[in-house]
C-alpha cells in the first residue's frame, strides 16, 4: 500500500487558498451592499435589524445548499456574515443575564451573531432596566424550560413593564458539573441558577446527596465562585468550564437529555408576518363563571392555534390571574387579527407582547 506525501496535500491547500481570496472577496461586495443599504435605511428611518428578513436570507440560502455542508452550518455561517455586515450598518447592543458564559449570552450569539456588542448584567431586573433605559436595543431573557416550566420572575417583569418581543431562541441546554478538580470528591456545595439546580435535581440527590445546594444569579456566577473554591462545584455549561479554567467532573447531569430552554428577544422592532410566526399575549378575565371559556372561544371560532397556556397569579386586585398565551400566526394576518378583536372584548386585561418568526432551528442541537 502506497502512502500519501505531503506533497499530495499541496494543490488542494493551495486550491482552498485560492478559494478563500474569492469568499473573502465576495463577503467585502456584500458588506459594502449593507453599507448602502444602511444609509438608506437611516436616510428612510427604517430600523437596521429585521429579524424576518434575515430568516427569509437564511431560508434561501438553506434551500440552495447542495451539500456537502449541513443545513444547520449554513445557518450559522449566514448568520454570522448578516452580524458583521449588520455591525457596519450600526452597533447592535444586546442586555442578557451574564456573566460570561452563560446559556443566555449562548442564545443572544445564536440570534444576533458575535458581531453584536453583549451587556451582560448582574440579574435579569437589570436585563429589563438596560433596555427598557435605553443602553441596549434589544434584550434577550429565558421564559420557559421543557422540564421546569415557567420561568417566573422573568413572565411577571413581562407583566410588569411595556416590552415587545420580536424574535425568539430555542436552546438545547446541556448541563455540566464543573469544578477545579475533575472528579466528586470533597464537594460541600453546588452553585447554580435554581432553574439548573431544578434541571439536575434528580442527579444531585443520587451522586452529590449530602452536598448543599446554593442559588446564585446565573449558572456562570457558580462557575466563578467555583473558580476560587475547591470544596464548591457549579452547574453551568461546558463553555464556562472554559472560561473560569475548570474541570469537568460530570457531563450532561440534567435529567431530561432533551431539556430545552426557550428564550425571547425584547425590542422594538415589529417583524412583518413570515408565514410561521408567532403571537404572545398576556391576558385577563371578569372573575365570572365561564370567563375562561368566553376567552378561548374565539381562537377557536377563528382557527388559530394556542401552543401554550399558563396562568400566574396577577399581582392586583382587580384580577386574580393573568394567563400567558401563546398562539401560532402574526396578529396582521386577517383570522388572527379577526380573532384578538373578539378576544380582547373579551379580557379585563389584554397585552399583545408581539408577533415574531418561530424559530426554525428549535429541533436543532
């Protein structure tokens, strides 16, 4: 058998060379492109992000693929050129809970791209304020988790405060027990977010069952405490391992392997219908018998789907719960409109957070 040299290699190192002088090429038209098409817009007033258009990019381009690459490294790829050509256009600054390293610094990369400038802040009331302020345009904050539910602080600052959700983020969510030493021994604490405690809770009491379990802020906080004491662990993701210079002493100890995190994106923008979209809205009824049902009828009279339902008590007198809805459609498409009309006659209280595109790549790890 007859081995390859490294002179076999060198005129297809020199093709891919050659290859990429003509990516790196086309990528400055394009960039150049979104340069004029940025001062268009700002000439128009129009906003720079456009969450349906770039899905409407990124749909082509999957549609186009011939392969060899993946439809999800297409994604990524175009989604990553469109956050560079953006950044040109101007800065998009994006407020999630930090620090470094956590799943929702993960989520506003995936949505946004690296190109865009983080704040991370200390808790998710900072999250809110750091947009709601003006610092940052947008904001990228967790709502719901395949295994825990809710996330409650979170929906009641949705309550609280005039937001308006233009995109969202599902995110598989793997979780790592990491520590400065690769294995259990000597573990007295573990430091997580109380949804990640929750998350691995099955998991914790079989292997660390005598170890204290501590809420902090967020997943990456623990791993920076974990940072400065042997005798704590965290629970965080295998990125902040990297981060804080710790080891992993167990990998993936949520116990749903298929646990998601579902997060949502605050701005202003209002993405026009896409044709797989989403409406959330935050409702409440008259303390009567069949309030509910009256509150209902009408997405069904009209066929709009409801992929989600939940209710928190409201924190006011005059209701005694506010329900979260979820339903599938922009609220600009005529039966989905037809059907908040009649809905909203319905309500004590009706709060349309906002229509966006669904995201797509949901069931892609």
């Amino acid at each position: 058998m007859t081995h390859g040299t490294s002179d076999d290699l060198t005129p297809w190192r020199e093709r891919i060379d050659a290859i990429d002088r003509q990516i790196l090429d086309l990528l400055n038209q394009r960039a150049r492109a979104a340069q004029e098409i940025g001062h268009i817009k700002q000439r128009l007033g129009l906003p720079v992000f456009r969450p349906e258009r770039e899905r409407e990019v990124i749909g082509k381009v999957r549609e186009q693929n011939g392969g060899p690459l993946r439809e999800a490294g297409v994604s990524a790829i175009w989604r990553e050129i469109m956050s560079a050509c953006r950044a040109l256009e101007a800065p998009q600054r994006v407020a999630y809970l930090g620090p470094a390293g956590t799943f929702s610094e993960q989520a506003a990369q995936r949505f946004f791209g690296s190109s865009a400038q983080g704040q991370p802040c200390v808790n998710v009331d900072e999250v809110f304020r750091s947009h709601l302020g003006g610092e940052c345009e947008f904001a990228v904050v967790p709502v719901e988790n395949s295994t825990e539910g809710a996330v409650a602080r979170n929906m009641d600052l949705l309550l609280a405060h005039p937001v308006h959700i233009c995109g969202e983020i599902s995110l598989p969510v793997r979780h790592f027990l990491l520590r400065q030493s690769p294995d259990l021994n000597g573990i007295r604490a573990v430091a997580a977010h109380p949804q990640a405690l929750a998350q691995c809770a099955g998991w914790l009491r079989q292997h660390l069952p005598d170890a204290e379990l501590r809420p902090v802020a967020s997943n990456a906080e623990g791993a920076r405490l974990a940072a400065g004491d042997p005798m704590l662990a965290a629970i965080a993701s295998e990125q902040a391992a990297a981060l804080y210079g710790l080891h992993v002493a167990a990998r993936a100890i949520q116990d749903e392997a298929q646990n998601r995190t579902r997060f949502v994106v605050l701005g202003a923008v209002q993405p026009a219908p896409t044709g797989a979209d989403r409406t959330s809205l935050i409702l409440s009824v008259p303390n009567r018998a069949g309030a509910v049902y009256e509150l209902l009828k009408p997405l069904a009279e009209h066929g709009v789907s409801m992929s989600r339902f939940e209710s928190r008590p409201a924190r006011s007198g005059n209701w005694e719960y506010a329900f979260y809805i979820d339903i599938e459609g922009h609220q600009d498409e005529p039966r989905v409109a037809a059907a908040l009309a009649e809905l909203q006659a319905a309500c004590a209280m009706y709060k349309c957070l906002g229509s966006y595109p669904i995201d797509k790549d949901a069931g892609q790890s």
